[in-house]
C-alpha cells in the first residue's frame, strides 16, 4: 500500500474524560502514516495534562496561549499541516480502528478524489449508541441545489491537502457560532470530485457540557439559514457571499432571521429543547424547556412544542419495543 501522509487535526476543550480513548483510537489505526496534531485550547480541566501523558512522535502539540474557539484552532491546526491528506478527530470522539486505512484507499483508488466522507454513529457520555447516521450523499445534487441538505458528521471529512490550500481555512464569519465545517465543505465539494462510504467509521459523541449544547444564541440556530443563503447565491450567481463585497446583502440576512427571535424570545430555548430529546438529552430537554416557558409564559407554542417532543419520544420508544427483531 502507497502510504500517503495523513494529517489529523484535534482541537481540545475540556475534553478530560474522553482525551485518552480519542487519541487512543487514532494511535491504534490500522493506519499508520499519520501525524496527529493537537492544541489544547486553555482547558479549565486536566485536558492538557492528560495530554502530556502520550509519548508519540507522531503527536505534535500546538497548544494555545488563550481561547481562540473550536474554529480558529482548527485554522491554526489546518496550516501546519504536512501530509498530502488531511481529516480531524475531535477530542471526545472515536474513530473506529481502520477508519483511515479505509478511508485512504479510496484516494488510492481514484486518483481524481478531492474529498471522503463516511457514516457515523452518535454515542452519549458513556459510550453508548444513540443512533446510526446511515445518510447517502449526493455530491452532485449538493453542488446545485441549495435545498439539498448533505447530512454528515464534519469530522468525517477527509481531503486533499491540495484542494484544502485551493479553498483556504473556515471562514472567521462562523466563529464560535457553528456551521464553519458544512459551509467549508460546500466549497470543497464546488472544487472536487467526492465519494461518501456507506461505512460507520466514526463515533460522534453528544453530552451535556459540549459546547454547542448550552448555546441558545439566536445566530447559532438560524446560522443555517444563511449557509443556504450562501451556497443558493453562489449556485445561481457564482458570487460568494462571503467575499467582503456584499455586505449590505449579508446584513440585511441577518435582520430577517434575527428579527424572528426579537419578536419571539422564547423559539430559541423551544428549538434548542426540541433537539435535546431528539437525541435523548432529556435533562437537557426540561431545562430548555423551562426556560422558554420562564422567557414567555403566556406563548401557547411553548405548551404545545413541549407535549410534542414527549409525545413524539414516547412513541418512539413504544415502537421500538414492539417492533419485530
């Protein structure tokens, strides 16, 4: 097997329960030829200090002076690196024990790929399987056509270091509110030839003190909304939004979906809480929910949403005891 560099970025906060097995599940890949850099990002817990318990010398650390965020950590990861592929692995995820070799095979392959990408599984805290993320990607269809959603775990991406110079780092619009990695992918696909395995290689790990999960910024639910905005504009005018020259465009954006959680201020919480059961966080779900009924007590759609969601889990679960095996 021609053994193409791969380079693994891994961002880290506050990671300290599941530093070990993330890195764990990268230095026993089937794979060999990688290098792994991580930065810890000014952890509050043991995160940095667990990290200094690895001797590898394919582990090079890039930790940071101050809190730069999830976004600019990786740009500063993505310019350091060296090999001829490049993908992550988040801090408190797995990657199963021949997700790279499998993954690399496929640039083997066909010398024309630009990116990878596979199916996941969520797990919760403990490890334990929630759901499998079983989603075919139709990269054509996602290059033309804003109103297809391509469903994947970001940390799946694998790509050519080429194509990543070629479509530059996570845009700093997106910082800290999320979205940077389906946006950068748009750009990605827009630029090269991609496959998607219909493999599980990777285990994306949902708990209560990511990040993401206790953010109920307005901006960080409809920052969607305007990645469709993006890719839509640039599929009909081949004009990125993000350029520096539309501005103007770009705010107006904004105001309209802002203004939704203005007239609104309790959808934040109701949507936030939504997602929480779906993914059977249900201390977070009542959390959530009891927030939005504390921000409007009288919105008759907080009442309505609420009863929804358990509805809808409580079926489910029915279901699946009662399904045939």
């Amino acid at each position: 097997m021609q053994q193409l560099l791969v380079s693994i970025v891994m961002p880290a906060y506050n990671a300290e329960k599941y530093i070990a097995e993330s890195v764990n599940s990268i230095l026993s890949q089937s794979y060999q030829n990688f290098e792994l850099l991580i930065a810890d990002d000014c952890s509050t817990d043991r995160t940095k200090e667990l990290l200094s318990t690895f001797n590898d010398s394919r582990i090079l650390f890039y930790h940071n002076e101050s809190n730069l965020g999830y976004l600019k950590t990786c740009n500063k990861l993505f310019s350091l690196c060296k090999g001829e592929l490049v993908t992550f692995q988040d801090a408190d995820d797995i990657s199963v024990p021949d997700r790279i070799e499998k993954q690399v095979n496929e640039f083997l392959k066909d010398k024309e790929l630009g990116i990878c990408t596979s199916n996941s599984v969520m797990i919760d805290s403990a490890g334990k399987k929630i759901m499998s993320r079983q989603w075919a990607i139709d990269y054509e269809k996602f290059r033309n056509d804003a109103d297809y959603e391509a469903l994947l775990c970001g940390a799946t991406i694998m790509l050519k270091s080429d194509l990543l110079r070629e479509i530059g780092l996570y845009h700093e619009y997106f910082n800290r509110l999320g979205g940077e990695d389906y946006e950068w992918f748009f750009r990605a696909v827009c630029k090269g030839k991609g496959v998607h395995m219909n493999e599980e290689l990777y285990l994306y790990r949902i708990h209560n003190s990511a990040v993401k999960v206790n953010n109920t910024a307005p901006r960080t639910i409809y920052i969607h909304d305007i990645i469709h905005e993006i890719r839509n504009h640039f599929i009909l005018n081949q004009e990125y939004l993000l350029d520096g020259k539309h501005e103007v465009e770009l705010k107006s954006l904004e105001e309209k979906f802002e203004k939704e959680f203005r007239d609104e201020p309790s959808k934040a919480f109701r949507i936030k809480a939504n997602g929480a059961i779906a993914l059977k966080q249900y201390g977070g779900f009542l959390k959530l929910s009891w927030a939005a009924f504390k921000t409007e007590p009288f919105n008759s759609k907080n009442y309505t949403a609420t009863l929804t969601s358990i509805y809808n889990r409580f079926k489910g679960i029915i279901y699946n005891l009662i399904k045939p095996n």
